[in-house]
C-alpha cells in the first residue's frame, strides 16, 4: 500500500479520524502500584481539580482526548457545578461516572449481589448519589463495575446473586434520568476468585436486555481469558446494539491495565476494524471509547498521550482497510486474499499520516515531542507536594 496522506483518504474516513474521541481517567493521574509498591510521581495531583487540568493537558496536545471519567467516591468534591465549570474552562467535560462500591467494610460479600438486604440497599444508594452527580455535571454515562463474587464453591448461592443483582439494577435502571444511560462491564476473576457475579460479556448482556434499551455492555480489553478473540465480541454486541464503551488498556497475564496497544498493537488494530466495519467509530454511535490505565513506572501524562496515539494510529489502519476488496474476495472463498487486504491496513506506516491531520487542526504533529518540550511536567512537580493515590487501596 502507498503512504496514505490526509487528501488520498475518502472524506468519510477523514471525517471520522478527525472526530475521534477517546476518553481519560481520572485515576490514570493519580499514583497507584500493585499491592507490593505504590511508587510517586513528581507532580501527582491533589484533587480532582489537578487531574482534571493534567488530562487536558492530553488533550491540548492530541485534540482527541476532551472527556475525563470520574470514579466517585475517590473524586469527590464540595461542589459539582464548580469542577464542571473548570473542566469547561479547561476546554474539556466530564465523561463517565464510574460508582465505587467495592472499598467499604459492608461491601465485604459483595454490593449489589450482597445477601444482605440493608448493604444492597446501600449500595443502590451509592449509585443513586452518582446519578445525581451526573446531572449536575452534564455526564450521561453510569458505568458500573463490581468487585462482587465468591471465592468458595458453597459460600453463596450464585443463581440468588444473580436474582439480586437484577432487582438492584432494576433500582437504578428506574432512576435515570431521559438523557442517562447505565452501561455494565463485566470481568472474568479478581478481585473474586472462584466465581465473579458479572464474569462474561453474555451475563452483561442478559442483564442490560432485560433492563431495557438504555443499559450496554462495557467491554475492558483487559477482562478477558488469554486467547480470547475479544473482536468477535465486539461484531457480536454491536449486532445487538448493545455495546456502550470500551475500557482500552493491554494486559500480558491478568487485569494489568497497561497502556493500551502496547502489548498487542495487531489486536487493538483487529477491534478497531470490527468497530470501523460496524459503522460504530461516528461519535453518534453510542460507543464510548476510554482508557481505563494506570501507569505505575511511567509518567503519567505522556502515557496517557501514547495511548491516545496508540488507538488514533489503530483507527488510522483500520479506516485503510479496501473494505470493496475486501468483501469481493470474501465472496470469492479468497482466503490469502482477503487476510492480506487486512495485513496490508495492518503493516501501513500511519504516523506520517496521522502528523499530517493534527497540523491541519493546529497541533503539533508528534504530541508526545511537544508536550515534553512545554516544560509543564517540570513546573507541576515543582509546585505540587503530596500527589493523591489512584485510589485508597495501598
Ligand atoms: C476493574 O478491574 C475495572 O476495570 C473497573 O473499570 C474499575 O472501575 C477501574 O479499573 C478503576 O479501578
Ligand atoms: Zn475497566
Ligand atoms: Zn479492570
């Protein structure tokens, strides 16, 4: 394949990369580790308010990162109009709510699924506060994750958790707002040993069916079983219409949250083409895609500027794809034909490319280069002492 450039792509597909959007965590800002080490950075931020101006720091440079999720309660803050009115200053907006029910001493059984009546209720209350937090700050999503599951065969009825979990999501469901939407991820072990109440992504799927068209499926690439072929879930929810966000990250053995295409850049390419064939990249879809990372050794801005560029160089390749071709020998029975059409998207340099579009829109073309250069990670660790954890685990 030739070097694309910016005026030999169709103007669909140049609409679309210029679109793109991909959303930050709060929590990839702050300091986190494993339960061995909790290593600082210089300059970690304080409060929401540091980690809200540091990802637009991603976004300055990229111009394709202007969301940032919250995780509540380690976001907190007095006043929501005030932090939404910053981030807005800031030229971005607050994505995602994500609820936290999985670090009180009550949650020790599990939220949602918890046999106790009282804990579950607590726990529909907590998202319930995060609802409210998403009206006041203009976000629309609520993700959930939980921790919730069992570690011994026996030690809870798994068939009366997945009853609960369903009359709890029901109670959420019930109190969204018009413009709100509950997306479900699932994960497949841990913190739950034996059996996790949101394992797979047909569980989430079962439970966002039957609470009605504003519940989907979060899919974290990192959830998954070695081997699985994670693009086949994605042509199969998006299918159904049920995918709602994606958490990107990369993982070598378990959940390791890594940054995103950095252990597998040809499976990110493989998800990107199933979201680009399913017509799922427009901004309009109702697809979501946001990082869900935490950079324990690196620093932390520019590994959240090389995932973005990650995904954007991912997406580039996938929108080369001669999906004409591609069909044709398809139809044909052309297997070494239809696989080297995607090899060929695959092995296309798009960094030239991709330079190219982000000095049409007024950006530097390498943003890693040029966020180093602005000397800001010099100035935050000389101004900010005493950097928040991602979270309050140890
Ligand atoms: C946990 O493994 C999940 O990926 C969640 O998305 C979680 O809320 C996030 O990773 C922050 O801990
Ligand atoms: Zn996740
Ligand atoms: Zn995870």
């Amino acid at each position: 394949m030739s070097t694309p450039t910016l005026s030999s792509l169709t103007p669909e597909a140049r609409r679309l990369l210029e679109s793109q959007n991909i959303e930050l965590p709060s929590w990839a800002f702050g300091n986190s580790g494993t339960r061995f080490k909790v290593f600082g950075t210089p300059g970690t931020p304080r409060d929401p308010y540091e980690k809200l101006a540091d990802a637009a720091q991603v976004h300055q440079y990229t111009g394709a990162a202007s969301k940032v999720s919250l995780h509540i309660p380690w976001d907190l803050v007095d006043d929501w109009a005030d932090l939404r009115r910053y981030a807005e200053d800031l030229g971005i907006e607050i994505g995602a709510i994500n609820s936290n029910v999985f670090q009180d001493d009550d949650y020790k059984y599990g939220s949602l699924c918890n046999p106790d009546k009282a804990i579950r209720r607590k726990a529909v209350d907590a998202h319930r506060r995060c609802l409210d937090i998403m009206s006041a700050t203009g976000s629309t999503d609520l993700k959930i994750w939980l921790a919730d599951g069992t570690n011994y065969p026996g030690q809870d009825s798994i068939r009366e958790r997945q009853d609960r979990l369903a009359e709890s999501l029901q109670q959420i469901y019930a109190d969204l707002g018009p413009d709100q939407r509950l997306i479900l991820e699932y994960k497949f072990f841990e913190p739950a040993m034996y059996h996790t109440d949101v394992p797979d992504w047909g569980t989430s799927l079962l439970h966002c069916l039957a609470l009605g068209d504003k519940a989907s499926v979060v899919l974290d690439t990192g959830h998954h079983a070695p081997g699985t072929n994670i693009e086949f879930i994605v042509a199969q929810l998006l299918r159904v219409g049920r995918l709602g966000a994606f958490d990107f990250n990369s993982r070598f053995y378990a959940d390791d949250d890594l940054i995103v295409g950095a252990a597998d850049p040809f499976q990110l390419f493989r998800i990107m083409n199933e979201i680009v064939a399913g017509g799922a990249l427009d901004p309009d879809s109702g697809v979501a895609f946001v990082l869900d990372q935490c950079h324990n050794l690196e620093a932390k801005i520019p590994g959240e500027i090389r995932s973005i560029t990650n995904v954007q160089e991912a997406t580039a390749k996938a929108l080369l794809v001669d999906r004409v071709a591609l069909a044709q020998a398809q139809r044909n029975g052309d297997v070494l034909g239809a696989n080297g059409i995607l090899m060929d998207a695959y092995n296309t340099d798009v960094r030239p490319l991709l330079g190219e579009l982000r000095e049409s829109q007024g950006l530097a073309p390498d943003p890693m280069a040029a966020f180093l250069a602005s000397g800001y990670l010099e100035r935050i660790s000389a101004e900010r002492v005493g950097g928040q954890q991602a979270s309050w685990a140890a």
